[in-house]
C-alpha cells in the first residue's frame, strides 16, 4: 500500500468506526457535529510528524483545539495586519471557544531547534519562524552547563517553550483572563527517546 491508499484506508477505518462502527464513538461524534465543539484546550504542538498529540494524549474528537507548527512557536503579540495563523488560532480559541487551558508542548530531538540553533540560514520562512526563539538560543549559549550540541539542543527546545509562555501573555485577551485566573497556561515537553512527559514548573524554574 502506498502513502495515499494508507491515508485513504485510514478513512475508511476511521468512517466505519465514527460514523455506525463503534456506538459509543459515533454517539459522541454526531453529538460534536450538531452541537458544535467545546475543547477546554488549545494545545500548541509542533508539526513533526512523531508526535500527534491526539495519538500521544489519546484524545477523543472535540477534546483539543489543536495549532501545529515549526517547533511549537508561539510568536508575540503583533496587530500589524500581516497573516498571522498562530495567533489567529489563538484568538478563536480563547475569545470565541473559551478553553480553560493554553498548553505548549515541545518535544525532543526537535528539527525546527535545530534550525534555530545552527548558524545558517534555513529557506525562506523556516529561518525568521524560528527566530522567534532566538532568546533561547542565546541563553543556551551563554550557559557553561552544556557541552555538546545536543545537550544545547536539548535545553534549547525547553528555554523556547519558556519564551512561548511569554509570548503567550503579550496577547492582551490571553492575559486578562490568565490574571483573573480564567485560564491555565502549561508548557509541557516530550522526552520522546525516553517516553517522558515533563511539566514546567514555576517555582523550581525546571521541567519535571
Ligand atoms: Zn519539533
């Protein structure tokens, strides 16, 4: 089977379970289709194609409002008319769903960090996605505590996860309601070669 009949058969699959197969599912299903959805959380998560958080989480259809990109980024608030798709999906998740929880999850052996760590420039729109980061980056650096590449990667793709939260918060809507305490913002990280799911944690300044 080629890639595109594996996607066509997992339709199917999916159709025979979700739309008559399995009760329970179909039930739940036809539910979200005609009373519309109301996920709790907006999840930030990146593209790569090992760590679906519906897979990782084992979600349910309707339970996560989900934005994929580059190394999980969220890039500051900016109202300068241009086409910002995170931010986008931000603003309809927290004004127009109202989901109690903004979580970023990153996860290791990262590409997009990579990219931001390696000095090139990476194609036309990887390079100035990233750079979003670039704090991380720069206080990885500075950091004598890691010797080697990955190490630096390592806590690269964590440092970036920290600057998201705060990015997070330079959305005025974000922040009203995380001030009023409406609203939890988490960042999480998948230690995928570990099986690993860690949570930063505010007093420690470390993730757990
Ligand atoms: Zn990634």
């Amino acid at each position: 089977m080629n890639s595109i009949e594996k996607l066509k058969k997992g339709f199917a699959d999916f159709k025979n379970s979700y739309y008559g197969g399995d009760f329970k599912k179909s039930a739940e299903y036809a539910k979200l289709i005609t009373e519309g959805q109301q996920p709790k959380t907006l999840m930030i998560a990146c593209s790569d194609s090992r760590v679906s958080p519906e897979i990782t989480f084992n979600s349910n259809p309707g339970d996560i409002f989900m934005v994929r990109n580059i190394a999980n980024i969220v890039p500051p608030y900016d109202n300068d008319g241009h086409k910002h798709g995170t931010s986008a999906a931000i603003e309809f998740a927290v004004n127009y769903l109202g989901v109690e929880n903004i979580i970023v999850k990153g996860h290791a052996n990262c590409g997009g960090i990579a990219a931001l760590m390696k000095d090139v420039s990476t194609g036309d729109f990887i390079s100035p996605w990233v750079s979003v980061s670039a704090r991380a980056k720069e206080e990885v650096l500075k950091n004598s505590e890691f010797s080697t590449d990955e190490e630096r990667r390592t806590a690269c793709e964590k440092a970036s996860i920290l600057v998201s939260l705060e990015n997070l918060l330079t959305f005025p809507f974000v922040r009203k309601k995380y001030v009023r305490g409406e609203i939890k913002i988490l960042g999480w990280y998948f230690d995928m070669p570990k099986g690993l799911l860690l949570e930063y944690n505010n007093e420690t300044g470390r993730f757990q």
